[in-house]
C-alpha cells in the first residue's frame, strides 16, 4: 500500500513538473532551472550574450532572442549599434528514456461460490520508452558602437532590430 502510494506521489510530481514547462523557453533572464538570456561585460563597450531555450524551443527562436538582448543591452547602455565579433549556435541532442520498470498491483478473481472474490498481488512491466531531446544555446560576442552603423555585414542598428523582432518575443506568463 505504501509503495502504491509513493508511486502515484511521483507520477503526480512528474505530471506536475511536466505541466511548468509548457512551451519554448520565453525571453526572460536566465535562471538555474529555466533557460534564458545572460551576459557578461568584456570591457565597456564589449558583452557576451548568451540565450539557452529548453527542448521545445527551436533553433531560429533562440537565435533571434540572442539578438533581440543584444539590441537591448546596446540601448540600455547608450550606444546605437552593435557589431558581431563571434557568434555560435550550439546543438545538444540527447536520448532520454522512460519507463521499463516492474511493479504489482492488486487484482481481484471471481473464484466460485464456496471462494467468492479473492484478491492477488500480480506483477506488470512498463516496457522503456526513448525520446530525442534537442536544445539549442546561441552565444555571440558584441561590440557595442554609437551614430550610423558600419557597412560590415556583422554590424546591426539596435533600434532597428528591437522594432523588428519585438512582435516575435514571448515574455513569461505573470
């Protein structure tokens, strides 16, 4: 009975922590048990942005959100323009696996008359199941400018990208 109990215990708790992470990773600050956006300042006019979406968040809303803190960060701080100087997109794959254990549970049998129902502990196997889980992490190493932005490639008008994208960032459920 105890074992039963600690059993339905768990499957709520995982149900549970299950119904928290009901879509891609929003665009917030990053926290231990979440994903999220993190910088690192350099030098003054030099960050490390970061942003990590969980496995329902996908490669292109990552990257995007990576940019939209850069353009943030680059007008919180007074400048106009930021320049990538080294961007990266990392790719964790990983097979996670469920089930495949054994357990009883308590059957009843209509044996006769003379017997009626008699209860039975038997025993059950939840066969193992796999899932493929892919996390994306963007990075990138900005450098920060003021007036018109430059004609490299890897240069981006903050203001122009917080307009563009912002109708694409999700923020967390208050």
């Amino acid at each position: 009975m105890i074992r039963q109990a600690m059993l339905a215990f768990a499957a709520a708790g995982a149900l549970l922590a299950g119904a928290c992470q009901s879509g891609p990773t929003p665009y917030q600050a990053s926290t231990r048990m979440d994903g999220g956006y993190s910088q690192t300042r350099i030098e003054d006019a030099r960050f490390r942005i970061t942003f990590k979406g969980n496995s329902m968040t996908d490669r292109e809303r990552v990257e995007n959100y990576m940019l939209f803190r850069a353009a943030e960060l680059t007008l919180e701080n007074g400048y106009d323009n930021f320049t990538i100087v080294e961007r990266d997109t990392d790719k964790d794959k990983r097979v996670r696996s469920y089930g495949g254990y054994m357990g009883t549970r308590l059957s009843y049998a209509y044996y006769s008359p003379r017997y009626g129902w008699v209860g039975a502990w038997e025993p059950y196997w939840t066969p193992e199941r796999y899932d493929e889980v892919t996390r994306y992490e963007a990075t990138a190493e900005i450098l920060l400018g003021k007036g018109p932005k430059s004609s490299d490639p890897n240069a981006f008008d903050a203001r122009d990208v917080s307009k563009n994208l912002s109708g694409q960032i999700q923020r967390p459920a208050s």
